[in-house]
C-alpha cells in the first residue's frame, strides 16, 4: 500500500507498506477524502519526535470491516484519540488525555494519509447522507472548535478576539458567532480576511480590548499578541500547536488576573450535527492525488487535502 510516512526525520510516499491489520477493537477504513492540518506540517518540522508512522488525522471514508458489524459499508468520519479504557483519565471522561493513549497520525497509530487505516471502531461516527465528503472532512477541526463553548461559558452579548484568519480559526469564529456573539477576526491575510465577512469583523490591527480572546494563529507569537488584547479578568483560549516555544511574561498574567486555558479536540457529535443541518460555511477543499503530496503541502489554498476516491 502507499502512504505518507514520517520516519522521525522527514516525510516520503512510501509504496511498500503493509496493508493494515485491525485489533479485535477496531475496524478497517476505506479513505475517500483525507485532509491536510497545521499539525501536520508541524510534526514535519518536529512537533512530535516520537512520532513514527503514515501521517494523516483528518479524514472520511467508508467502513470495510468492522467490529460492529452494523457499521459494514458505512460513511464514517473518526475521532483521533484513543485511550487505554482502564486510568484515571480514561475513567474519568479525559481519554484524550490518557497517558497511554494513540492518536492517528500523531502518537502509535498510523494515520490517514493512506488509501486504507484502522481505527478504533468506538471512535467512528456515522456521516448523515445530506454531508458531503468535502463537508464531512471538516469534522474533526469543527469538533476541535466546538471545544471552546464546552469548556468555557460564552454569553451571546459577548465581545470576542479570534487570532488568526486559517482553517481552524475559521471554524472557531463561526462556532462562536453561531452563539450570537460579536466575533472579532484579527489576521494578516487580506484574502483570507475576506472568506470571514459573512460571520465576524476583521481587522489586521487592532487597538482595543476583549473579554475572551482565542489564540488560532498556528505559531508562538499568538500568546504575546493574545496578552495585549485581553482585558483584565479575561480569558484566553489557547488553541494553536506548533513546534517551538513562545516566550511569556507571566507577571503580567497575574498582574491582570487573566485566565489561560488550553484547548485540543472536541466533541464529534455536536460537529456532525451542524454540519448535517448545513449551520457552518465550509471553504471548498483543494485536492490532490497522494503522490502530488508536496505539491498538496506547498499550496497556499485555504483547505488541501487528498483524494482516494479513484483507488
Ligand atoms: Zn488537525
Ligand atoms: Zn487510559
């Protein structure tokens, strides 16, 4: 089988991989539409050195061989996480958080970058019919942004700072403009800025201040601008990974009693849902066969992706 494999140092495409074995657990998936991340490209850079394996997280396919026999033939998108089921944070509703965990494409699994993966089968969720795979691809970073409004009380008269204009801050600002608040987009992409128009203000500076800001700007500069946009006893979501270290003064998070939270996936469900009942603007996907793949990764297109579908 081919794939995109990180061998620790550096992606290939690689034509000799096995083809995968599911576990009793598990089921086997047939990528139609897999789509390229931020934290791809950082694992490439050296996000994750433990790392080695087919690379690929985001992804829709059909369902080949299953433990649950009902899922057998099945569209189905995949949450990434999978824990051990037996330690604290696994008993405790955290199983991303489990020590022991898997993560496709990121930690001990292969991913999806590959016409075939497996995957937990307690992991998949069914795609409605009415979802496009070009829509249903977006499940996984939509779930990350549906994170937020789980984790932090969002009022509608809310005035919020979204940084960043790419994929994931995309998703983010309509989340929270879905809500009723009054959604900030701070970015540096004029083109960029403009696919945000419809739902949230832009702006490429800006000179005043905001209850909630959500740091989405892929690189480590986001919490220093975050800090200088947040009001005193305000919040910061922090929702960006990226290799390397961003350096803080964290007097001044004390000094102005701000919050920082750190915020990674979300939940599948309520993601599937808005996107069956067609609630999210989803820019169109630029898509590659798998052996164009630095072709894929050099695009500047807002969402690239590759394409099994002729397999
Ligand atoms: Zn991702
Ligand atoms: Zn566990």
């Amino acid at each position: 089988m081919r794939g995109l494999y990180f061998d620790g140092k550096a992606a290939e495409l690689r034509l000799d991989l096995p083809m995968p074995q599911t576990e009793a657990h598990e089921s086997l998936v047939r990528v139609s539409l897999a789509a390229i991340c931020n934290t791809d490209r950082e694992i490439m850079k050296g996000y994750k050195p433990d790392f080695i394996g087919v690379l690929g997280h985001e992804f829709v396919g059909v369902v080949e061989k299953s433990s649950d026999p009902k899922l057998v033939g099945k569209r189905v998108v995949g949450e990434i996480n999978e824990g051990c089921g037996e330690c604290v944070y696994c008993k405790t509703d955290r199983e991303r958080h489990c020590e022991r965990r898997r993560c496709i494409g990121i930690v001990n699994q292969d991913g999806c970058f590959a016409p075939y993966m497996t995957i937990a089968t307690k992991s998949l969720h069914i795609v409605p019919d009415n979802v496009a795979d070009e829509h249903a691809v977006f499940a996984e970073p939509l779930a990350a942004a549906l994170e937020i409004p789980n984790l932090i009380q969002i009022r509608p008269s809310e005035e919020i700072c979204v940084i960043g204009d790419g994929r994931l801050a995309y998703l983010i600002a309509q989340v929270l403009a879905l809500g009723g608040a009054e959604v900030t987009v701070l970015g540096k992409h004029e083109e960029k800025l403009r696919l945000f128009e419809s739902f949230a203000k832009t702006a490429k500076t800006c000179d005043r201040k905001f209850e909630l800001v959500v740091d989405a700007a892929g690189s480590p500069s986001g919490f220093e601008t975050a800090m200088s946009l947040v009001r005193s006893c305000g919040k910061i979501v922090l929702k960006s990974t990226y290799a390397g270290m961003a350096s803080l003064n964290l007097s001044s998070v004390v000094a102005n009693e701000v919050s920082v939270i750190g915020s990674r996936c979300g939940p599948f469900p309520p993601a599937v849902r808005l996107l069956e009942r067609g609630l999210i603007e989803l820019p169109p996907i630029e898509l590659h066969f798998i052996e164009e793949w630095k072709k894929a990764f050099d695009s500047r297109a807002f969402k690239v992706g590759f394409d099994f579908r002729r397999d």
